[in-house]
C-alpha cells in the first residue's frame, strides 16, 4: 500500500451494484445514486485518507449536493460505472473520458458554482460497448478524480469539450423552459459534455476489483 498527498492506492476493498437497466427511469438511478453514495461514505472513511459525511441538506433534499468532504468542502458524487464509447467518434478515448450532464452543469452554476464534483470509476475488465463499439473492449478500471465545478465551467463556455445530445430524450421536448435547464419534459438531461480525466486530479485508485468487506 502506498500515499501520496492526493492519490492512495485500495485493494480488497468491496463495491458491488445494480445498475438500473432502464436509462430513462430516473427515479431508479436516484435510488442508485443513494445507495452508491453510502458506498462510498463507507469506503472513503475506511480504507483512504479523506474523511467524507453525507450533505445533512440531503435529509429534506435529494437533489441537494451529496457530501461534505474535509479539504474539499461540499461535493457531488458521480458514479461512473460504464465508458461512454461514443466519445471516441469526436477524438475522446474512452478510457480516459467521464460525461458530465447539461442538467446537472444548468444546477451547479445556478446554485453551486464552488462545488466540487466527485467522479468515482468503476469498471470491470474487458466492460464492452454495442454495435460498432462490440470490439472496443476497456480495461479495468477503478479510481476517484476531483474537478472543481469552476473549471468545469471553463472548460465548457470555451469550446473545449463537445456537446453530445442524447437522441432518444429529444422527442421529449415540450417544456421550453425545462430546456433551458438542460432537461427534457420529464426531467431527464438532454445531454452530456466529455471531460478528460487528465484535467482532473486523483483521488483513490485500486489495482483489484474492489469488494465490499
């Protein structure tokens, strides 16, 4: 096992999760989102340096920021269980590539433009794509990076990072002022911004398939 100030190798460290099948179900993935934010409560306390609480605001609002984190004050955890292949059609390697959505950009620059945003990536080896991305095969991946939604918004307002429209959602579009919120009628986001993990800084890594103990 070995430190450095911001970045802590895990092994033999537990996670295991149920991925909703359905993208468009957005209260599964919010139940998701909390249980995989208890995951990762636990895991950071237990086996890293970062000592993490759940938000208290999330007791009466789940669509609050969902951690306060000693260093980094209040965080927001994204969970990154699968790579989004389509990122290689606009010059993206997706092993090295996170989405971030237009709905959550719209909320963090409104409400919290100091927030720090969480991406914690877990991908089992060889985790393939469809169709075209069949051969596309990533290898395995485990690690938690931080980027402040400042830089995030620069990255954005310059032009740097592509804006990728989710089609199935477009059908979707009634509601002019919840498109000017990045969301289609029933809530869910239009579609998603690639940021590299390089412009990012890491957190936590593991070289083994985490498991919960």
């Amino acid at each position: 096992m070995w430190f450095t100030k911001r970045w802590q190798f895990m092994s033999n460290v537990k996670c295991d999760s149920k991925v909703p099948s359905d993208n468009e179900d957005k209260i599964a993935w919010c139940e998701e989102g909390e249980r995989r934010e208890e995951q990762f409560i636990e895991l950071m306390n237990r086996h890293t340096h970062l000592k993490v609480s759940l938000n208290p605001e999330k007791h009466s609002n789940r669509y609050a920021p969902d951690l306060i984190v000693a260093g980094y004050g209040l965080c927001d955890l994204k969970a990154v269980q699968t790579p989004f292949f389509l990122c290689g059609d606009h010059g993206f390697n997706p092993y090295l590539t996170i989405t971030l959505n237009t709905k959550d950009i719209y909320r963090y620059r409104e409400s919290y433009p100091g927030l720090t945003i969480l991406f914690w990536v877990t991908w089992p080896e060889g985790i393939d794509g469809d169709g075209k991305y069949k051969s596309k095969a990533q290898p395995y991946k485990w690690a938690v990076y931080e980027i402040k939604m400042t830089t995030v918004l620069e990255i954005v307002d310059s032009g740097l990072t592509p804006y990728h429209p989710y089609k199935n959602r477009q059908k979707y579009m009634t509601k002019p002022w919840m498109q000017a919120k990045g969301m289609d009628d029933r809530g869910n986001a239009l579609g998603s911004y690639f940021l590299d993990v390089r412009w990012m800084e890491p957190v936590a890594s593991s070289e083994n398939p985490p498991k919960l103990v």
